[in-house]
C-alpha cells in the first residue's frame, strides 16, 4: 500500500467497458454496455449503436430533458435496473458546473457516467505539539464506506446551491461550526479522477478548502453522518492513508494533497511527480 496506489485506484477503469452517452453531438457520460442495452426499451428516445448512446429527449429544453431523464430513470428504478433515489440533484454537464444541460438524482450519477462534484475541508490545528488534523469516522448505517475514516467536512455539491453556501450548510451540518468559522475555510485547489464503480463510472471534481481551527474547537455531528472525530497528529494520518485502506477511497486523495502543500511529502518522496500530477488526473 501507498500514497499513489490510492490514487491508482481512484483512476481505475477501462474505456472498452463503456460507451459514450450523447445529446446533440456533445457527450454528457458513458455507460457500461449492458446498462445502454437496457435503454433500449425506449427507442424513441435512445439511439443505441456500437459507438454511442444518441439521446433524443422529447423537449429540447433544461426543464424538459430533465424531466424526460427522470421519467426513464423511475422506470429503471422500478424494474431494480438502478438500486434506488437519493433525492438530491447534480447537474449534467460536459465540463463545468455552470454548462449543465439538464439535472440527474445524485444516485444516478454513476450509472449514466456523469461528472459529480463534491467539496471536501482538511480541518486541522496548530499546537505546540505539531500540527495535528481532524479526522472523522463515518456512521456505520452509511450506504458508502461505513465505518471508513473520512475528512472533517466532505459532501457532494447539489444544484442550486453556491459552493460556499454549500460549504457552510455541510461543516453545519457534519462538524457543528458556524458560519463565521466556516466562512474561514481557504479554497485551495481541485482534484479530478475517473474511477469504474459497480453502477458505472464517476468522473469526479472534489474542490479542497482548508481551515486552521482554534485549539479549543470539538467538532459536533448533527445529522447522524459521523459517528465519532479523532484529533491525529498529522504523522498519524500520514501512515494511515499510506499504510492502509481506513479511509473513504477518495479522502486518501485529499490528505495526499494537504501532505504536498504543507510540505510533508517534497520532492525527495519516492513518486513525487507521479503523486503531483496524479492528483489532477484528466477526466474523459
């Protein structure tokens, strides 16, 4: 185990498994191929071929092709083609999140191999003991990595929310700050990856914040998301993500990142170049 095999795994998957999913000539995703043949049932909507997946939605609007995509993917939920509806929604795009041609539920994101959008906070405190950074463990009754060590504040970036309104909504919500403290949080860069998953593919952006907490700050759970926080000596941490799997696939990303800028991992670390640029891995 190590720093870049996280990030190797985070990029793991075969372009041959999947087929582009297009609107008008411009690709919104990629499906694997069995979950394309599926599609087939609506014929006068999806084009299927060996090259791509043609989507002619009845409107040709925002609001109409969201509206046409949300009638497909109910009946594929009813029919246990996609495992269920997360109720919260991501916008579709090529690229950024200002070009969104239409919404997708969060759930369904993997399966029609959309780019998703996330945000994640490297909470951390200065003492005269070194630095030290908080460390959160995710409830056991989460559908994704429960039990898994996770970011102080991590959470996906729905529509219709600002990133820094979203930010403040999740430190609220997953550590109890408030938004004055929130508000102190340095935007710091983005990490890309694209990675296989059962449903499909996840071409993600996660934009990375830091925020220097006081020494007296105990971060408070309020929505059941995290079952207990740890305050690790950042060396700590460093061994962990290097030598194990304890935390949620892509915070490894995200610590690996905070190591390099706050120079714990320099040039002299043994696949520096490969780590740096790994991190900002081209999404297709």
């Amino acid at each position: 185990m190590s720093f870049l095999d996280h990030i190797r795994a985070c990029n793991d998957w075969d372009p041959a498994g999947f087929v582009p999913w297009v609107l008008a000539g411009e690709r919104l995703g990629l499906l694997r191929h069995g979950f394309a043949e599926g599609l087939r049932r609506w014929p006068r909507q999806f084009r299927i071929t060996p090259q791509a997946v043609h989507w002619t939605p009845p409107a040709a609007d925002f609001h109409g092709r969201t509206q046409a995509l949300a009638e497909v993917v109910a009946v594929l939920v009813e029919e246990g083609d996609i495992d269920y509806l997360h109720g919260e929604s991501y916008p579709v795009t090529p690229g950024s999140r200002g070009q969104a041609r239409l919404l997708i539920d969060r759930a369904c994101a993997p399966y029609f191999g959309v780019r998703a959008f996330g945000q994640h906070l490297n909470g951390f405190v200065r003492g005269g003991d070194g630095l030290k950074l908080w460390i959160g463990r995710r409830a056991a009754d989460r559908r994704v990595y429960p039990r898994h060590l996770d970011n102080l504040v991590a959470g996906g970036l729905p529509w219709g929310l600002e990133l820094a309104e979203n930010l403040r909504k999740e430190c609220r919500e997953e550590a109890g700050m408030d938004a004055e403290l929130a508000g102190r949080a340095v935007p710091v860069g983005a990490i890309t990856y694209c990675r296989a998953s059962g449903p499909g593919l996840k071409p993600d952006v996660m934009y990375c914040y830091d925020l220097e907490l006081p020494e007296g700050f105990e971060p408070r759970c309020t929505d059941g998301e995290v079952e207990a926080f740890y305050l690790w000596p950042v060396e700590q941490v460093m061994e962990t993500v290097r030598d194990t799997r304890e935390f949620k696939l892509n915070c490894n990303l995200v610590i690996t990142d905070f190591l390099i800028r706050h120079g714990y991992l320099g040039p002299d670390t043994p696949d520096y170049l490969d780590l740096v640029q790994g991190l900002r891995h081209p999404l297709p």
